[in-house]
C-alpha cells in the first residue's frame, strides 16, 4: 500500500504532460511487474490515423521509452493494426484479447474526440484485484490529466496557450542541438531530421471585425481559425494562442520552404473560408528559424519583426525573417547577451 501511495504522489506532483504518461508506465509496471505496459494515442487526419507511442516500458527495462513527438506519422503503425487498441479506445471501454488472455487495454483519454490507451500485456490474465487497482490509478490520472488540459489550454479556443509555451521551446532547442549532433549515418532517423521553426500568425484588421459585428462574433471568428489551424497543420505541430488576435506554431520542417509552404496553406485554407456574418478575413504570418541555444525573446523578437513588415507591406502574406534580411528589406541586429543588453 505504502508502495502505491508513493506512486500516486509522484503522479499529482507532476506539471508536464509527457511526463505524467512515463510516470503512469512506470507506476503500474512497479506494481504489476507485466511484460510491458504502454500508453498508445491516436494521431494524424481521418482516414490515416497512427499510433504513437507516448510512455513504454518493458520487464528488465529501468526507464520507459516513447516515440518523439516529432515523429513522421508515415513511420507510425496505423490504428487498423491494432484493433483491440482501436476498439478500447473508441468505444472507451475496457478490451481484454481472446486469442491472447493477457492482454488487457483500458482507455486512457478524458477528450471525448480523442483516441488514448494503455496497453498492458502480461504473462496470465491480470487478476480483478489487479484490473481493479489499473482502473483506479487511471482514474486518478485521467483527473489529473483533465486539470492539465484546464490549465494548458485557451478555454475560447482550446489551442495551447501563453504559458505553456517556454517549456515546449526549451524541448525544441534540445531536439535541435540532438539533430545538429546526429551523425550523418544518423539523421534518416526522423527524430533527427529537420530544424524547428516558430511562426506569429495575426488576423488583418481584426478591430474592425468587433467593432462592425461585435466581440461574440469576433470570439467566433477566432474559433474558426483555430480550427483551419488544426485541418492545416499536421498532428505534431504546436499551436498556441497567445491572447486577442495573435496565434503561435512551433512546427519541426525540412527547411524554409517547407515551413513556408505550411503556412501558406493555413494563408490560403483562411482567405477562402467564408465566416458567418464577416465574410472574407486574411491573416499575416511571420516566421523564423530556431537557432541553437535560441530564447523565447530572441525567435519571437524575429518573428515579430517578419509579420510586422507583412502587416505594413499589404497585409494577407507569409514572410521569413532570413529572407527579409537577405534581401535587404531588414536590418539583423546585434543579439543580446544572456537577458541583458550591454549599453
């Protein structure tokens, strides 16, 4: 009892989400001691949905593993694959195997639009002691889990917002440095592909929208571009907002034409959305690449500077901070040390 107590204190203590998933693993895989125990969620658009592993741990192991959560979706086993996953997870019921009797998956999301499950996969049927305890550490987790999303997400929108942000950069700026480290040999790996690039997204005069319809509209026409966010981007992408009009991605590409290209998807997807009662909107973006050991400041500040020349250069565009300084239309300006000028 004293064992699981701990347990469960380690669980409430924690503030990061991939965290509590390796946690949960760990919990359970301490208690039961089963051949594996593993935390599955479903990812990527309709029709070609994946399975990503967020928390694994195996007998013998002394730490849980887990996907990246850059990785390239094409990599991933689809749901199909998986059907006891799949029917746990959409039915949001319990699903032991009968060809295999010791495999048992619980659903593991408290998001009725999301798939999420724990797997445990154990020499003999767990006991109903054991399917007992599972079901109430769960409980506890996916309570917890819920206090998270309250805290992490925009209550409009349901984006990540403001506060979330810098923990998400920092892991970005540490995947980043791991890439510019892979060797060669190394980098097909996609958790060693691409560089992280951050992306400011502003809605063109969007004061006129409230004062011309009011804020509940105004507030509607946020939401859907939230959600031409969500069918623009793909499921790793990071997206955030940051409060009044301003939207934030944190996307992982291939270069700059990439990143440009996604975002001028989201540019277009929005220009030929008709909102109710508005009509038409646009949006200016500006982007930057992440350099290693960048700060939160430093690529904002960059960004900034891009979609504030879109906005004053004819608005409804996508500009890059690198490319706006090779052509001359920007000056670079010396870096900061640390967080503090030197004068």
């Amino acid at each position: 009892m004293s064992q699981l107590v701990d347990r469960l204190a380690d669980l409430t203590g924690l503030r990061d989400r991939d965290a509590l998933d390796l946690a949960l693993v760990t919990a359970i895989n301490d208690l039961l001691q089963p051949k594996t125990v593993a935390i599955y969620r479903a990812v990527g658009e309709t029709g070609n949905e994946r399975w990503l592993t967020t928390a694994q741990i195996k007998a013998g192991e002394p730490v849980p593993t887990a996907d990246s959560a850059w990785s390239d979706l094409l990599a991933l086993p689809r749901l199909a694959e998986h059907p006891l996953r799949q029917q746990a997870g959409a039915d949001k019921q319990v699903v032991r195997s009968g060809q295999y009797p010791g495999i048992t998956v619980f659903p593991a999301t408290s998001n009725p639009g999301a798939i999420g499950v724990l797997e445990i996969v154990s020499q003999e049927p767990l006991s109903e002691e054991a399917h007992r305890l599972v079901t109430g550490v769960l409980r506890l987790y996916l309570n917890f889990q819920s206090l998270l999303d309250y805290g992490e997400r925009d209550a409009l929108t349901e984006l990540l917002n403001r506060k979330t942000f810098d923990g998400a950069f920092y892991k970005a700026t540490l995947a980043q440095q791991v890439a510019v480290d892979c060797a060669p040999d190394q980098r097909r790996d996609t958790s060693c592909s691409g560089s992280f690039w951050l992306a400011m997204i502003d809605i063109d005069h969007f004061k006129r929208v409230n004062d011309n319809f009011g804020h509940l509209i105004g507030d509607e026409v946020l939401l859907l571009l939230a959600r031409l966010m969500r069918v623009s981007f793909r499921f790793h992408d990071q997206l955030y907002r940051f409060g009044g009009e301003e939207f934030v991605v944190l996307m992982r590409c291939n270069g700059e034409a990439e990143a440009a290209g996604a975002l001028e998807r989201l540019r277009t997807n929005t220009e030929n959305h008709l909102f109710p009662q508005v009509g038409n909107i646009t949006i200016s973006i500006g982007f930057s690449e992440i350099k290693t050991g960048d700060t939160p400041s430093g690529a904002f500040e960059r960004a900034d500077k891009a979609v504030y020349y879109a906005k004053a250069h004819g608005r409804n565009q996508v500009c890059s901070h690198a490319a706006l300084i090779a052509s001359g239309a920007l000056v670079e300006q010396a870096a900061n040390v640390g967080d503090m000028e030197l004068f």
